[in-house]
C-alpha cells in the first residue's frame, strides 16, 4: 500500500505473508535441485587439488607457476607505469599548449611590476662579509668606549691584534676595555692567571651572562622570589659581574663633557657572547642570542641607563692566514658552506689533548678525527639509513659544544714577552686611570667568590694558537668577495633587460630563473647536498652463498627422504 504523501510503498509486511514467501523460495529452490540431478547437471565447481606430492617435479612446477604469476604481475605493472606517462605527457602538452595564449594585460602588468622589483633588489645586493666589515666600522666610529669581548676558555685566541690598534690610534681618543665572559666554564686558577695577565695591558671585568632572560616584550618585570641560600646561585638563570661593570660605564658617563650619552660598542668574534652580556645588562632579550654564529649582522643601539646606551655590533671577519683551530673557532666557514665540518673538528682535536677529550665525551681511543666523529655519532644515536653514523652532523654536535655555553675548556697562560707593538708603558697608564682600579679588582674578587667554577680534571686543556687576525677595512677582503656584488648586479641587471625587450613565454620563464637567486629558500635548496647511498658491509658465508646460487637445482636426496 502506497503511504499518503510518499513516492514510495512501504516494505513492511505481516509475519504470516514474509513466512509464506519463504516457504515457496525453498520449494521452488527444492524443485530446480530435483529437476537438475535427474537430468544429470550438477553446479559445484571442481576443486583444485594442485600438484600432487607424489610428482617427481613437484618443486619445479610450482616454481614455474609463482614465475609465471610474478611475470604477469611485472607486465601489468609496466603497462600501469606506461599509462601514467601517456597521461603526464598529454597534461604537460596541454599546459605548453594553453601557455602559449596571450596573457591578459593585467596579469603582464603584475609581472611588469615584479621584475621592477627585482631589479631593485639586485641593485641593493651586496656581499655579506662587506656588509659586516662596514657596520664594524660604523660601530667603532660611533662609540666612545670600545668593550672587547673574550672568551674565558681562550682569551688570547678572541684577541684581535688589528681591532686594538685600530681603537688605540683613533683620533677621538677611544677607550678600551676587556670583558672575560663564560668564566663558569674554565677552572678558576687558570682564571686567575689570566685575569692577572690581560689586568698588566688593559682594564679587565669579569662577567657571567645570564642565559633565561624575559622577552622584548614584557613590559612589566616579574618580582624576584627569595631563593635559599643552599641553591646554587650560578646557574644558567644567574648573571655576575652586571653591578660594577654598570657602575664603571656610569662613572665614565659622568665624566664625560655634555649631556649626551655615553656610546659603548660591543665588539668581538663571532658567538664570544656580545648580545648576551647586553641582554643581561638590559635584563631583556633585547638583542637576538643563541648558540648558532653569526646571527648578530647589523649594529644595534640598545639603552642601558639614562647615561649608558650599548651598541651590538657582527662578529669580527677572521683573516684567511689564521690557523686552522682559530678559524675553527671564531670565523663562519662552517656556516657559509667555505668548510665542512668534518675538517673543522680534524683541526680542532690537533689542538686537544686527546686523553681529556675521551674523558668528557666518553668514548675510546681514537686514530683519527673520522674515528672520533663514528664513535661520537653511534654514542650519541645520530645514525642514518641502514644504521650508519651521521659524521656530518656529529661534526656539527661538537662545534656548538666548543662553541656554545656548555663544554668545559681551558688555554694555558703563555709567558708574557713584553707589551704589543702597538701598546706602550703610557698608553697602559693611561687606559688604568680612566677607571677605578681598586673597584674593578674588588668587583672581580666578589664575582669569582659567587661563581661556581669546575674542577680541573672535568676540563678538556686546549692549545691556543695566539691572537687572531681579523679584518677590519672592506679593502682587505679578498677580490672575489669585493667584486661578487658587482658583477651579480651588473649581469642581473643585463638579463633583467634582455627579458623585458621580448614578450613570448620563453623570455617569461628566463626571467623568472634571473628572479630565482634573491629568494633565500631556493638558494638553500640548490645548496643542499644530495643524499649519498652508503652501503654497510656484510659477513658473508662461502657455503651458505653456494647454497643460495643452487638452491634451484634438484636432490633427490633432499627433496625425498
């Protein structure tokens, strides 16, 4: 019956009728049965009983069959891989043939519009190291107090010679000042040495950053909480040394004729610890920090007091000529793809002493620096495909240990041969009386009872290689970085109108290719190594190998038994 309002009737049936229809389904299923077993057909399929066991060949039939079946298999596969590059090429011909359409003028107007841009990109293009050694320049031309920082666990190898001198013999009278940061990574008598040996050419503080520090944008600070005194105070959250080291720098603002602010500029080499002593200062994350080198690439004013504004400023370009460890240590190779790791760590374990370094990173005797790098990464669980240890990346692990806040090294103290070329007895006194020694030495005295300093035998010792050269003046970077923004501008620039005289589709996609070089991402793309297949090597047996190769051949002693 067809509801009301309802294109369709309803299923619903009676128990009596459902059971009725049931009961003639089986009868007339019972007579087709009857029907066709007296005319002698029967519907049930013959069962595969496959190949006997009795066979002689069973082994071999069966192996022809599963070939047979994977040969099918393979065929259908390719005919499925033909397909889809039918269609591949068909789409690709269809794009070529809607392409070659006229673009509307709007959208060659866009395009228009970009190159315009582009072309204005490349012309403001210039070569990175240039850019630095320039804002170095300005940094130094602009302060009135120049602060050098050094590393503790190398202080000689963080000394730049050609800075010094430069500050020294400036015109407007500079003043110069040594800061000693990350002393809770080095012994403390080897610091006192050479606190005592940097004190005899020029003011030295004593200074430990502090590595958790409250974003830029937090407005209000947080009240300190009371800490116990049975905690220890030197850690990461802990700064030493801001007080007098404030103090100092307002005393000298003081001093100053004027009322205009006393200008200090931060400089040193690469990840020495520049924007984390300013942060710390600030009591800010003013300045961007971290352990990767080379992220500080422009100068940075930054107010400290209402007297004191500090000036963050790139690291120092290390010279060619520097030893291998120093430019291991203080210059960007790494990071600018001019070294790879691995070589970097092969120069720096020349200058370690070998013992120290199985001790802190607890591995075995090694050979060679690959050696090192294998154990390194298999301890560390840096493995590729196939379990292969990734020396790449344990090279990289190790340079940000040496690099960072974290490992534990010390420089012994050389033998002092008199005073630089470019000091004397004068300047020394000169530079001592701008500041109150007494306080100085009372403050470094108060910082290094706080600190926490390791013990002598959890240090790796670490031959310095002396002073490290760097470059201060744009005329004295090689050629090839001098003439690198030049000719990329010049040659852009000739493509870029090359490429705007022509309206077809292939002057379009050359512009794009001209285009492709400002984007950083491609640039890091095209850079990226491609992944080599490393093969890991297998015992392997003689007799299970002969095995293997006759496993087809037939036994009669094995196969019957």
């Amino acid at each position: 019956m067809k509801r009301p309002k309802l294109k369709k009737a309803s299923k619903r049936l009676s128990c009596a009728k459902r059971y009725k229809i049931q009961k003639k389904v089986r009868e007339h299923n019972r007579k087709l049965k009857k029907a066709a077993k007296k005319q002698g057909i029967s519907r049930k399929a013959k069962k595969d009983i496959g190949v006997p066991n009795s066979a002689p060949f069973k082994e071999e039939v069966l192996r022809e069959a599963e070939q047979r079946k994977q040969e099918l298999e393979t065929l259908k596969e390719q005919n499925k891989i033909v397909k889809q590059q039918e269609k591949a090429a068909k789409r690709k011909k269809e794009k070529d043939a809607a392409s070659s359409v006229k673009e509307p003028a709007a959208k060659k107007a866009k395009k228009a519009a970009k190159i315009k841009e582009a072309r204005a990109a490349i012309v403001k293009v210039k070569s990175a190291k240039t850019f630095k050694c320039q804002e170095l320049n300005k940094v130094i031309e602009a302060s009135d107090v120049i602060v050098e920082v050094l590393d503790a666990r190398d202080p000689l190898g963080c000394r730049c010679p050609q800075l010094e001198e430069m500050v020294l013999k400036h015109e407007g009278k500079k003043k110069l000042l040594f800061i000693l940061n990350k002393i809770d990574l080095v012994p403390k008598d080897n610091l006192e040495k050479w606190l005592h040996f940097l004190e005899a050419e020029c003011p030295t503080f004593l200074f430990k950053s502090s590595m958790q520090l409250k974003d830029r944008t937090v407005q209000q600070k947080r009240q300190q909480r009371g800490t116990n005194a049975v905690l220890d105070h030197s850690r990461a959250a802990s700064c030493f040394g801001k007080d007098f080291l404030l103090q100092t720098l307002n005393d000298l603002a003081n001093k100053k004729e004027g009322e205009t602010m006393l200008k200090v500029g931060v400089v040193g080499f690469p990840n020495v610890g520049k924007s984390s002593i300013i942060n710390s200062l600030k009591e800010m994350r003013a300045c961007n920090a971290g352990v990767q080198r080379g992220l500080t690439r422009c100068m940075q004013e930054v107010h400290i007091t209402k007297k004191v504004k500090m000036i963050d400023s790139p690291g120092i370009l290390a010279a060619l000529s520097n030893p291998g460890s120093a430019m291991a240590l203080r210059s960007l190779q790494v990071e600018e793809k001019e070294e790879s790791p691995q070589e970097a760590v092969r120069n720096l374990l020349k200058q370690c002493n070998q013992q120290h370094v199985m001790l802190q990173y607890n591995v075995p005797d090694y050979r060679s620096s690959l050696e090192f790098l294998t154990t390194f990464a298999m301890k560390h669980g840096l493995l590729q495909k196939g379990g292969v240890a990734d020396t790449e990346l344990a090279a990289t692990t190790f340079l940000n240990d040496w690099t960072g806040a974290k490992l534990s090294y010390y420089s012994r103290v050389p033998e002092r041969q008199g005073l630089p070329s470019y000091l004397s007895d004068a300047i020394v006194t000169e530079l001592q009386s701008d500041v109150d020694m007494d306080a100085v030495k009372k403050g470094n005295e108060n910082v290094k009872r706080s600190v926490r300093f390791p013990n002598l035998a959890s240090c790796i010792s670490f031959d310095s290689s002396g002073p490290t050269a760097g470059v201060l003046d744009v005329s004295e970077l090689p050629k090839e970085i001098l003439t690198k923004a030049a000719t990329t501008t010049d040659a852009e620039e000739e493509k870029m109108d090359t490429t705007t005289n022509t309206d077809e589709p292939e002057a379009e996609s050359h512009i794009s290719s001209t285009v492709e070089p400002i984007q950083e991402p491609t640039e890091k793309r095209k850079d990226k190594p491609a992944k080599e297949v490393k093969f890991v090597p297998v015992n392997t047996d003689l007799t299970s190998m002969q095995n293997k190769n006759n496993e087809d051949a037939y036994d009669f002693n094995t196969d019957f038994v």
